[in-house]
C-alpha cells in the first residue's frame, strides 16, 4: 500500500479481539455507517469477514 492509499482509507479492526484488521474503508464515509456484528448477531449482517488474528467470523453491514 502506498502512501496515497494510506491517506485516502482507514483501518476497520476486530471488535473482538480488536487487533485483526478486517477491511479497508474510504476516509469519505462516516464510521457509523459501518456496522460490526459479533457472530451471535449474525442474522443482522448483509456480509461476513474472518479476523486474520483470531480467527472470528465478523458480520458487517453498511447503512445508506
């Protein structure tokens, strides 16, 4: 990742373990439109991503 990426994009962590980064997401969009779910909400989630540190699986779901 260059520089330029680095500025345009934020890290969206874990909310479990929160070290694992789970996604990249645009420094344009406000952070509460990103809604994480622990896997016992999963059936809130529209995708799903796994934790590359704990291995969790994290629901994710993006408000317009």
């Amino acid at each position: 990742m260059n520089q330029i990426e680095k500025q345009r994009t934020r890290s969206i962590k874990c909310p479990i373990c929160g070290k694992g980064k789970l996604m990249d997401a645009s420094k344009t969009i406000n952070p509460k439109m990103i809604r994480l779910f622990k896997p016992e909400e999963s059936n809130k989630a529209e995708c799903f991503v796994k934790c590359p540190k704990c291995g969790s699986q994290v629901g994710f779901a993006v408000e317009k």
